[in-house]
C-alpha cells in the first residue's frame, strides 16, 4: 500500500483462505475458510509499524489483526489466537511473561536444492568446518552481516540479551528480552524477517528449518513462561517463603497434558521431526525437570523471583504467535483444572509411554485432529482448517522419491 493510502485510513482487505495457505502456495477446500472466501480487514497494530532499516527506498511494515468485518478477531489468525489465549489469562488476574530463544543457520546461497547447504566462505577464505561452538571469534568471517543485523535491530527497536554462535556449522542463537507475549511474538516474527532481508544484501542465505543439515544439531525455538499477578507484578510461580506454589505445579501439568495434542502446533513442517528424532538437545517428551536439557519442560536454574517453565518442544520454524498461544493455553488449562504433574525427573531417563510425544507429522496430526483439549481451546474452524493444510503440505512431501530412496533402495531385489 502507498504510504499516503495508508495515512488516510485507506482498509486493506484480504481474502480469508489466505490464512489457510500452505508453505507450497495452495489452499485446502473452501469448506474450511468459508464457502464464499470473503474479506477480512487487515488492522494495523499502531505500535508495530516500522520503518525498514535495511531497504535502500523508505519503505514500512504494519503488523496487523485479521478482523472480520462483522468486527472481531478471525479465528483463523494466529496473533488472534494468542491474544484470545492472554485475555483468558487477564480474566483471571494474571498476565503471562515469555522469552523466546531463536537459533538459526546463516549458509552461503544455495541454488541447487538437491545439494546440501554450506557455510559461507569468511574473510578469512575458508568456510567454517564445526569447531567454532561458543567461540568468541567464531563469527569473525560474518562480521560485516552480524553488524548490520544489530544495527537493524536496533532501528527496530529489537532488544536484545545474549547473542552466541550454537554447536551446529554456522549455527547461531539469540535471546529476546522476555515481555508481553504478543510483543515478544512480534518481535521473534519481525527477528526473522530482518534476518533473511540482510543477509541478501550480504550475498547469504539464513534458514530457520528445524534441521538443514544432517549429523548437527536442529534450531529450536524455546519459549520461557512465567505468570505475574495483573498489579503486583508477583511472580504466582513462586510463594513468599521463596518456594514453588501450587500454580506452578499445575501449569506444568497443564503444560504435560497438551504438549502431545499441540506437537503439530510446536513442530509444523516434515522436517521438524528430523530435529524431534535425533533428541540431544531436541527433547521428544512432555517430560520436566530442574535444569535438564533432555527434558522438554526443564525449569532453569534461577532465584526465586525468576522461576520459569521452558517449553523445548518448539522449533525455528514454528509460528511463534501460534506456539506461544499453544503453550500458554495448555499451562492455563493446567491451572483452571488443578492438574498435577508428573514425578520430576534428573540424569539419565526412559521416557513413560504416556510422556512421548508424536515423531512424524503424519502422526502429529493424527493426535490433534482427535485431540478435544485443541477444539476447546482453540475451536473447531482453526484446528480443522490447520489440519487441512497441513494434510496438503504432508502430501506434496510424499509426491516426492527422496535421493536416500534413489541411492538405497533402488539396487535391492
């Protein structure tokens, strides 16, 4: 839209099956977004209108709301979802705070998709081969994209914590500032639009895929989730004599209750169980536990005042308006039925036959099309019209024979 049309009110339409499009460009039946495929108006969030620092022209990105116009939130919006999910939490007098952590790989162009990525080559001339996990010069060769990202971000008015190289090849990770959630599902959204924006103009190619590359760790997308009291500001995780309350232990029970049910919400594409099935690090269970990483809900080592919940289900590549929402609903409904969690566990563990959670999307989405918990909390339109896509995506990914298939299988009797 022309700055001047959008300065003047100007309504920006769009059709409603467009939320239900899928990764390839297609869309499930009418059926599934409303036969006649009516309009909804985009409203722009005045608070998320940013100019783009990296586009050499002005040019400005309006967050916005998918409204019908017979007023009120689509159901078939994911940012809806998640304010939905933050009002049902405000009726009860608490306010959710979360962090994101985003790991991504920055690899060189790769123009051939049948080839494997590469890292790019640094200044150095030679392209990084593994051993630069937590180095502090390990970003050395990408100085000139890392200086530009941060300088975007702070035009953006992107804050950021810990930014560090991860364990994979040109794997890196940052920390958002944990906040409102929609804010920080904005800011991880706008994260990673600005990410792909700079790296074209530095000739390189960031993927946010759960797992571009075999035999290295996958991106995930850990959410930190704590509740405060509307007012106080008390954390109700924590009691006064600084111990774990009877909220904390139902929002984990909460969490382990729905975790199975919103896997295909947390991990939405075929290759995001390629992370879920090499667990190091990717933990496949509704399992929690102190300071853990195999477990996927782990409770960071913390004072008092800062006990949290780690949901380390999702991935890079999950939606974070519609992980956040997931998340969020399933530690509120823990809350609301009094749910008790399972037994902590530490070290070494077998996962409980009742703690695994689904590890293909086919089965994925097998679980949520049977799961109620999903219609109750998120209705009918919008888990059925999820699954249809999805179902769509899953299909295109089976019209394909794979390069394993080819070299394995094709010489055996």
């Amino acid at each position: 839209m022309t700055a001047e049309g959008f300065l003047e009110g100007r309504r920006l339409q769009l059709a409603r099956g467009v939320l239900l499009q899928c990764i390839m460009g297609g869309y499930p039946p009418a059926r599934f977004y409303g036969s006649d495929d009516g309009d909804l108006a985009l409203v722009a969030d005045p608070a998320q209108i940013h100019r783009l620092p990296w586009s050499d022209e002005p040019r400005a990105m309006a967050i916005c709301d998918a409204d019908e116009l017979s007023g009120g939130s689509s159901s078939l919006s994911t940012r809806g979802q998640l304010k939905a999910v933050i009002a049902r939490y405000a009726a009860h007098g608490l306010a959710p705070v979360v962090a994101t952590e985003l790991e991504f790989f920055v690899f060189a162009p790769n123009t051939d998709p049948t080839q494997p990525f590469r890292p790019p080559v640094g200044l150095d001339g030679r392209r990084e081969d593994g051993q630069s996990a937590f180095s502090v010069s390990s970003n050395n060769g990408l100085r000139p994209f890392f200086s530009e990202v941060y300088k975007c971000m702070a035009a953006l008015g992107l804050p950021r914590d810990t930014f560090m190289h991860e364990m994979g090849v040109s794997q890196f990770e940052i920390n958002l500032l944990h906040g409102d959630p929609l804010l920080l599902a904005d800011q991880t959204f706008l994260f990673k639009h600005l990410l792909k924006e700079v790296a074209l103009k530095h000739g390189l190619s960031v993927v946010c895929m759960a797992k571009p590359l075999a035999h290295t760790p996958g991106s995930s997308m850990h959410i930190h989730q704590s509740i405060v009291e509307i007012g106080s500001g008390k954390n109700v995780f924590t009691d006064s004599n600084g111990e774990p309350t009877a909220m904390f232990r139902h929002f984990i029970g909460g969490q382990q209750a729905g975790l199975a049910d919103f896997t295909a919400l947390f991990a939405p594409n075929v290759n995001s169980y390629q992370r879920l099935c090499h667990p190091y690090a990717s933990p496949n269970n509704a399992c929690w536990s102190h300071d853990n990483r195999a477990a996927g809900l782990r409770i960071p080592a913390s004072s008092p005042v800062a006990r949290r919940v780690e949901n380390r289900l999702p991935g890079a590549d999950a939606n974070p308006y519609l992980a956040i929402a997931a998340s969020l609903a399933a530690g509120l409904h823990g809350i609301e039925q009094e749910l008790e969690p399972s037994a902590a566990i530490q070290g070494e563990f077998a996962v409980p036959d009742n703690l695994a959670l689904p590890c293909t999307l086919h089965a994925a989405l097998e679980r949520l099309k049977r799961s109620q918990l999903a219609r109750e909390l998120f209705g009918s339109e919008f888990i059925e019209g999820y699954i249809a896509s999805k179902t769509m995506e899953l299909t295109s990914f089976f019209d394909e024979i794979t390069p394993w298939e080819r070299r394995v299988l094709a010489a055996q009797a």
